[in-house]
C-alpha cells in the first residue's frame, strides 16, 4: 500500500485549503511567499500532515473513539474565533468542502491539525533557507533567492501565527501545548546547531593560535603536535557528539512529527484511559523523524537534486554542519579531526571529507542507524495498533523513508 496514493484525496484538499486559510485579503506579497512552498508545481509531498492523517484513522480503527466525555468540535466550530472578529481583526475562513475527509475515521479537528502541521513545516523552511543562505528548495529558486531575507522572514512569522490562531480554535489545552513546544524545539535545535558552529569557530582560533605558538618553540621536535592533530575520535567523545547529533535533529526534526501524532490520538481518545496508545504513537513518531534526518544527512552525500529538491554537493559541510555519516568517517580516518576542527574552511576542504565518506564506511553505518530507529517506530505500530490498511501505510511509509 503506497501511503500517499491511499490518502491522496485528502492530501490535495489539505493542500488546496492551507493556501486558502493563509489568505490576506490585503497583503498580495505576503500571500505570495506564504504560500510560495505550498501552491508551486514543485511542492513536497506533504509528509507531515500525511503521517496525521494516516495515524488518525489507523488509531480510530484500532479502539473506539472518545465521543460522548469529550466531545469532538464541528468543521464549523473549529473554524469558529473566540473572540469578536472587530477586536482579533481577523477574517473567519469557512472550511471548505473539499477540506473533509473522505474517511470517516478522521475527525474535523484532526485535519485541522494536519493543516497547521503543514504550515509550522513550512514556516521552518522559510527561516531555515535564510539561515542557510539556500538557493534552492523542492526544485526551484528558493523563497530567499525569489522574494529576500525581509519577506521570507516576515512569511514564516505570519504562518506561525496563523497556525497558532487556528490551533487555539481546536479548544484542546494538552494539544495546544504540545504543539507550542514543538515550535519552540525547532528553534532550540537551530540555535544549538548555531551555538555549535560558534564554538567551532572559537576552537578552530584556539588550536591555529596554540600549534603555531608550538612550532614556534620547537621546530623540528614537532611529533607531539602532529600526533596530537592527527589523533582519532575515541569512543566515549564520539557517543558524546552522536548524542548531541541526535539531541539535536529531534529538536528540529522528530519533535514535530512525535508531538503532532501524539496530539492526533489525544484528540480522539481518552488521554488517561488510552495512554500506552498515545505513548506508543508518539513513540513510532520520534523513531521515524530521527531515521528521516539520518536519510537526509546521508543524501547531502549521495543524493540527486531530483531525490533532495535542492543540490545535495556537501551543503551540511559548507555550513560546517557534523552529520551521522561524519562522525563515522571520523571514527575510521583520525585526519578528519583537523577539517573538521576548522569547519572545512580551506580550500577543497568540502571534497577531500566528500570523498572520504563515500570511500569509507561511514554511508553503511549511517543506514544502520536509520534503520534501527525504523525498526523501532515499527514495532511500536505492532504493539499498540491493530492491522489496517492505514497501519499497513504507515509501516510502508517506514519503508520508503529509509530507502529514499
């Protein structure tokens, strides 16, 4: 079962409606670079929302649903503002029709959910290619190379916090807290990942300043400096730094996806009764986020722009980004220590650590990694949710994931 064919429907109408609840009715550039990752010829397959929508009929199908102690708001109510539209100076958008589900497994709140998951992606992509200084993304220009830093910045505000509006129409206090630290983890995980190239800009400074000190002082007695700086990674410092590697990509990767699907089965189940459920499905979640980042971080290697939607010629190196296949390059040729220490500064510094990677064990290893936490997203799915075509699609989704 192909998890994107078996909810296609849903997939578009999602799509079609996202674009129509970012609408302003006075803000034409606005509109355009909101929605520029989302209505382009381009645009991804919507992996996020997809992973809602399939939990959320596979979860509905496995126990019976919270219907009567915790009653579910309408696709009007949902939609409905708390506030007088004169105070909140907003515009209520009608759902569309075409926004239902043709499964009458998925509730109206949880499509809704799938919908703001979408827009907090998208938002992060946004501000991720003003980070990263990216000229493509899903194949084409990206928003900064099409519209500048201002209004790809302004963009991402705007669908933050139109998503927050909207998740605090769904009325669930647990779910709105999930999801508000969810945003917060994406930040948390970018500015780790910028406090660490700040350090390594620091320790670069620090060893140039320390070994010409060195050599200065003892020229031709130099053993000790190039044993030093040819030194391998040992094993307690490489768990430590594949730690911080994997701390880092749930922040800005898996705690999305985990957060999002544990707040689809909460917002059909009874959160105490069925919490080894939603435990499980958070679960599954967490493994399958962590496996597609490591498949993303092996792609920057090996993948195609048409696999990656953006040119994958070592772009985590140029940012001086230390990914999975990295740390196990590392682990097998000591001299990477140097490179590494100057965040591939120098002059080829890109290829020579491309090659080595490729020519060593480093891509292997990085899939077994991933496929570890495959195999563990899976068996949380066999344990806590019963056979379905919908469990069947997320177990194939697993699949596709680690053979990107």
């Amino acid at each position: 079962i192909d998890p994107f064919k078996l909810l296609s429907t849903e997939l578009k109408r999602l799509r079609l409606n996202v674009v129509k609840l970012i609408e302003t009715k006075d803000q034409i550039n606005l509109n355009r670079v909101s929605s520029y990752y989302l209505s382009s010829s381009a645009n991804g397959k919507m992996l996020r929302p997809l992973i809602v929508l399939l939990i959320s009929a596979a979860t509905t199908t496995s126990t019976t649903p919270l219907t009567t102690t915790h009653p579910q708001p309408s696709s009007r109510q949902i939609d409905e503002p708390y506030s007088p539209l004169e105070i909140l100076n907003d515009f209520s958008i009608p759902i569309e029709p075409s926004s239902s589900s043709t499964s009458s497994a998925i509730l109206p709140s949880q499509i809704r959910l799938a919908e703001i998951t979408e827009m907090i992606h998208v938002a992060s992509l946004l501000h991720d290619d003003v980070i990263d200084l990216a000229d493509q993304r899903r194949g084409q220009r990206s928003s900064p190379a099409e519209f500048g830093n201002k209004l790809s910045i302004l963009a991402g505000d705007f669908l933050l916090s139109r998503s927050s509006v909207l998740l605090s129409r769904i009325g669930n206090h647990q779910v709105t807290e999930l999801i508000a630290t969810a945003i917060s983890n994406l930040v948390q995980g970018e500015l780790i990942q910028f406090d660490q190239a700040i350090v390594n800009d620091r320790q670069s400074e620090r060893q140039t300043q320390t070994t010409n000190d060195f050599d200065a002082e003892n020229r031709g007695t130099g053993s000790a400096v190039e044993e030093d700086r040819l030194s391998g990674l040992k094993p307690l410092e490489f768990e430590s730094l594949m730690e911080d590697y994997l701390r880092k990509t749930y922040l800005k990767t898996a705690s999305l996806m985990a957060k999002t699907a544990r707040s689809t089965v909460i917002l059909s189940h009874d959160p105490i009764i069925h919490q080894p459920l939603i435990e499980s499905v958070y679960q599954f979640a967490k493994n399958l986020g962590l496996a597609f980042q490591i498949v993303d971080d092996i792609l920057d290697y090996t993948g195609s722009v048409e696999v990656m939607g953006k040119p994958s010629n070592g772009s985590d190196l140029k940012l001086g980004l230390i990914t999975a296949p990295t740390l196990y390059a590392w682990l097998e040729h000591p001299e990477l220590g140097e490179l590494i220490r100057r965040r591939f500064k120098n002059q080829g510094d890109v290829e020579l650590v491309q090659s080595i990677v490729i020519s060593s064990g480093a891509i292997p290893s990085s899939y077994r990694l991933a496929q570890g936490f495959i195999d563990r997203a899976k068996l949380e799915l066999i344990k806590s949710v019963k056979p379905s075509e919908f469990r069947s699609g997320l177990e194939n989704l697993c699949d596709m994931v680690i053979n990107r």
